[in-house]
C-alpha cells in the first residue's frame, strides 16, 4: 500500500508518477518486442526445420558399392538403435527431366512405396490416389513437386523423360539411359528447393536406371530427437562398426545449421538489450524516489520500521511497474496474434499490408506458446537483478537515517 502510495504522487513528487508511467510504458514495448522477437524467430526454426526434416532424414549411412545383405545388416542394426524411428535404404541421383515444352535438371530420390507413404510431409501435400502405381518396372508413376511440373509445362497425367547421366552400352557405343514416365501426382511442400527439384520414384525403377544393381546409395534414418543426432550416431558406430561412413542432417545442412545457431546467439544478444532498457527505466524511477522519500524514510526509521522493511518498500514499487508493463505486453501480444491468425485480419495503412493474408505469419508465430511468457520472465528477472545492484546501496544508506535526518 505504502509502494503505491509513493508511485501516485501527484503533488510535489508528480515527477516520480510520471516516469513510473514511462518505465511502464518502457516495460510493455521491451517485453512486447521480446515476445514478437522470439515468437518469430522460434516459429521460423521450427517450420524450416520440420519442413527440411520432413523431406529428408535426420542420419545417413553412405551404402554405396555395398551388397543389397550388407545394407539389410546396416539397416537392421539402425533400427535397433534407441531412438531409432525408421531407417530407409534410398537412391539419390541428379538427372535431367524433359517434356514437350521445356527441361530441367533434378534430384531423383528412388525411395519404396511403403517407405514414402511414412513420410507425412510429402503424403499431407500431395493429391489422393498419386501413389496408385507408385511400384514395380514395368510402367511405374512417379511423384513430381508441383513448381518442377509448372517450370516443364505438365501436370498429373502427362509424361516426361527421365534421362540418366550413367550411360548405357549400345551397338553404336556409349548413350544416356532415357525413360518416359507418367505423374501419377504433384506434391508442394512450401519450399521451392524441393517442390521445384524433386522426383519421387520406385526404388526398382531407379536402381535399373541408374546402375545401382541390387543395392542403394544410402540409409536414411529418422530419430526421435533431431537436434540431439551426435549421441545416437555414437551408439550407431558402435553397433555397426568404425568403418562405415555415418553423417547427420546438420552436415549435409552445413549452412542451415550455421545459420540456426548465428540466429539463437542474436536473440540473446537482443535479449540483453531489452533486459537493459527495461531495467534501466525502472532503476531510474527508483534511484529519483529513494532521493524524494528520504525524509519519509526516516520517519519510518524512527517509528519502528526495520531496513530491511523500508528497502522491500521500494522493491515492491519497482516490481509493480514491471509486473504492470508485463500484462500490458501480453495483451497486445494476443491482439497481434489474433490479427495474424486469421488471413482476414490484418493492419492495412497507406496500402501497406504488415502481415500478409496467406497465414504464413500465424504459422511462423505457432511457436509462441511457452516462448513468449518465458523469455517476458527472463527480462523481468535480469531487470530485478539490475534493480537491486543498482539501487541496493542507495535505499540502504537511507534507510539507516536516524530520525535527526528527518528534521
């Protein structure tokens, strides 16, 4: 009661009420910007990465040259694995896609039917029915992401050439394998390194048209814990042996990951400077009412009032602002989301949309849940530690006033 007391003062010490409304203020847009801040970037991570490790696997085993036994072996001690979710003997090779109108080059990634179905990203994102004749050599569809299928001008139905860059031997020498096959469906995972790259293809189909034989290029393997792939590719070598050549997703990934971790050491560098200036605006308010209530303090020394009384006095009043500022930051923190959540809503000023209408920000801020109130308690926590160091000396000295000092 005494803390607000102090922080209403209209009067004399009017000056004191109203920088207790600007570290209010202070307060609500730096947890405020904390909170978008993190939301943003968390969300961003979380949809790259689920998108990325959705295509691709989490930990590979190079099985190149190796004897289709051998790679039933790796593939049956990676699933032993704790961990371990699935493992995947795949091909991966580039070639060149060809139709009437156009030609592009690809990543080809011959994969069996019941494997690809296990991949939700890509089943979620295609049309029902495209893997109907996803198997076998005779006549077998193939999968093609939507923005490939746009740059060659076909859609679901229509044929394109497959051409191989391992030649085969004819009478006339040496030539590219070519194949025709028909889309038996388009997929788009919202990235275009993949939707304008990828071709899905029946393992049986991919080993014939690229030389592979009976064997394939590489396990892939899906963990429980995709940022924790070190410890399980320890136990994997252990299992399979030193000699068999095992990398991750950040490895091949090299830059993303690079880019990841530049990205989380920003953010503590952002959330220091929040932490500053929403300390500092606080201490600053203090330091101006411990200076106006030395006389009061005296007083209170005088009546009784133990030091230890008197400073929580003064911790209570800048803890006030700071829980204040918080559930302002929160409140407008939920109205952003709600006008980012809905495609419908959003700020338009001058014809300039701040958040477009297609929900890809609502998607990149789904990562709020947890991050915002956590990192809103971080700052209010560093900014109590600021406070106290700061003004701990200050209240102390006057709280051990004598009742002459109030005279």
């Amino acid at each position: 009661m005494l803390a607000g007391r102090y922080l209403r003062a209209k009067r004399q010490h009017g000056g004191v009420a109203l920088i207790s409304v600007i570290s209010v203020v202070a307060i609500a847009l730096a947890v405020m910007a904390l909170v978008i801040t993190m939301s943003v970037m968390n969300g961003f991570r979380e949809t790259l990465l689920s998108r990325i490790l959705g295509v691709n696997g989490h930990v590979f085993i190079d099985t190149r040259g190796m004897p289709n036994a051998e790679v039933e072996r790796l593939r049956a001690l990676a699933l032993e694995t704790p961990g371990a979710l699935s493992a995947t003997a795949i091909i991966t090779a580039q070639a060149l896609a060809t139709s009437d109108l156009n030609a592009a080059g690809v990543a080809v990634r011959g994969i069996a039917r019941a494997d690809l179905e296990r991949l939700t990203l890509i089943m979620e994102n295609t049309s029902p029915g495209a893997l109907a004749d996803f198997e076998g050599v005779e006549a077998p569809t193939i999968l093609v992401g939507d923005r490939l299928a746009a740059s060659l001008g076909v859609r679901e139905g229509m044929a394109i050439s497959i051409i191989s860059p391992q030649a085969a031997s004819t009478p006339f020498g040496l030539a590219p394998r070519r194949k025709p096959f028909l889309i038996g469906g388009l997929f788009g995972v919202g990235m275009v390194e993949f939707d304008s790259l990828f071709v899905y293809m029946p393992i049986e189909q991919a080993r014939i048209l690229f030389n592979r034989g009976e064997g394939s290029d590489e396990i892939e393997i899906r963990i429980q814990h995709p940022d924790r792939t070190h410890a399980f590719m320890m136990d994997l070598r252990s299992r399979i042996g030193p000699n068999a050549y095992v990398i991750d997703w950040q490895v091949k990934s090299q830059g993303l990951a690079d880019a990841l971790v530049v990205e989380r050491n920003v953010m503590r560098l952002i959330l220091m400077i929040l932490v500053a200036i929403a300390a500092l605006n606080i201490v600053t308010g203090l330091i101006m009412l411990v200076k106006n209530k030395s006389r009061d303090i005296a007083i209170l020394r005088t009546m009784g009032a133990t030091r230890g009384a008197v400073q929580r006095v003064f911790f209570m009043a800048s803890a006030s602002l700071g829980v204040i500022g918080l559930d302002r930051a929160r409140a407008r923190r939920r109205l952003l989301h709600l006008h980012s959540a809905d495609p419908g809503l959003y700020f338009k000023r001058g014809g300039l949309r701040y958040f477009p209408g297609d929900g890809l920000f609502a998607q990149l801020t789904a990562g709020e849940s947890g991050v915002g109130r956590g990192g809103a308690g971080v700052v209010l926590h560093r900014a109590g530690d600021v406070r106290f160091n700061a003004c701990y000396g200050m209240v102390g000295r006057a709280a051990r006033s004598g009742g002459g000092a109030a005279l």
